[in-house]
C-alpha cells in the first residue's frame, strides 16, 4: 500500500509539473502574441498616419494650385474686362467681370477649404481664429478662442490634427446644435494638451444617441484621428444643455 501511495504522490506531482510548465508556455506564447499585436497597432496607426500626412500635403497642393494657378488666371480675366473697350458701351462686359469675380471667389474658397495658408504660415492659434471669424461671416454662429498657454510648441502634424478637430466640431455645431454661440478653449491639463468645444444649442441625450449617430455627426471621424495620435475624444451632451468636445492629447505623440 505504501508503494501505491508513494507513487500515487509522483503521478501528482508530475502531473502538477505538466500543468506549471503549460501554464507557463501558455504565458510565454500570449506575451508574444501581446507583443505581436501592439507592434501591429504600433505599424498599423504608423501606416495611417503616414496616409494622413500624404493626405493633408494633396490638399495643401491642390490648394496652392486653385490659388496661384486659376485664382491667378481669373484675375488677369478680371483684369482684362474691366480694361475692355465694349465694357463702357454695354453691359455684357460689367456682367462678365461679374462673374469673374463670383468664379474667383469660389475658387479661393476652395482653396481656404483645402488647406487655409494661415495654418502653415502663422501657425494653430492664428488659423483658429481665422477659422471662428469666417465661420461667424458665413453662418452667423458666434465663436469665441481662448488659448489659455502662451507657448503651446506643437509640431505641425498636431497643429493640422486640432484644426481639422475644431473645424469638423464646429461644421456639427452649424448642422445639428441650433446654437448661436461656439466656445473653443485651448490649452494644457496636467502635460497634455487639451482642446475643448462648447456650444449653446439644444444639445442631445449623448447615452442613448451617440453610439447611433456618431457616424452622422462625424464624431467616429475626430475619435479616430485622435486615437491615431495616441489621444482620446470625448463627447458631453443632453437635452438643452448644449454640446462639449473634448480632445486630449499626450504631450508627444508617436
């Protein structure tokens, strides 16, 4: 009985061996497959982000080419039908530059659409601003800017993230809110920066309609491309209380 014994207490401790030592190949392999999966991420958003900028510099171009290339040729039309002989005995020429200039306005539209100059020459906070005031002239809503850092030191990938951000909260706010007045505060929060849009219109029950509407509000557009950068948006609404979107990022980004 006690050899029984004995080496009934082997076949355990054996077994118990087996177990720890698949227990532990088990871990080995999920902290590889762990490994794999964040280098894929970290690969994947690398890729996306790499397709962002590409993006963003196929908008600029195209943007500089409606501006100094047809923008200028419109100019010269201009230029030509007011200096033309018929303009002063008929009225098909005043007609003309008339549509000229409506053909050149829309042009430079276009071209602010694309990709605003300001942001690549003066720089985030001078593009928001542009950004609220025509904003204002061309749908009445009211935007005030407050940057609450004097030295924000952004790279330009982050500056053209937060405008694209705030430029898409704000087309929401125009379609959805019913608001009046749009509140965009920029700064840090304990090392990260930090973009919060608020609004005054009729806000929404966000718990039960986010998940919903998200993608028709754009909202999964801005939560992606602030996920990409490692950061993260928030959405805070309800029923007549208004809107607020907040974005954060980490101080640097991948």
């Amino acid at each position: 009985m006690k050899v029984e014994h004995d080496t009934s207490d082997s076949d355990v401790r054996s077994s118990l061996g087996d177990i720890v030592l698949r227990v532990q190949q088990m871990s080995a392999e999920n902290e590889e497959l762990v490994k794999q999966l964040a280098n894929g991420e970290f690969r994947f958003r690398r890729l996306a982000k790499a397709v962002w900028r590409v993006q963003e510099e196929e908008r600029r171009n195209i943007a500089l080419e409606l501006h100094d290339g047809i923008g200028q040729v419109l100019t010269a039309l201009i230029n030509q039908l007011q200096h033309a002989t018929y303009q002063e005995t008929t009225g098909a020429g005043s007609d003309s530059v008339e549509l000229a200039k409506s053909a050149l306005s829309e042009v430079r539209r276009m071209s602010r659409a694309l990709r605003p100059s300001v942001l690549d020459d003066l720089g985030l906070v001078a593009a928001l601003k542009w950004l609220g005031r025509t904003t204002g002239e061309s749908s009445g809503l009211e935007v005030m800017l407050e940057v609450t850092e004097e030295e924000l030191n952004l790279d330009p990938q982050t500056e053209t993230l937060v405008f694209r951000i705030v430029q898409e909260a704000l087309t929401n706010i125009i379609k959805h809110a019913g608001a009046t007045r749009s509140r965009v505060v920029l700064g840090t929060n304990n090392g990260a920066l930090q973009v919060a849009i608020s609004d005054n219109g009729k806000g929404f029950d966000a718990s039960g309609v986010l998940g919903v509407a998200e993608n028709g509000f754009g909202v999964r557009g801005m939560r992606d491309r602030a996920e990409l950068f490692g950061g993260k948006l928030d959405v805070k609404s309800a029923p007549n209380e208004g809107t607020l979107v907040t974005l954060t990022l980490p101080e640097t980004s991948e």
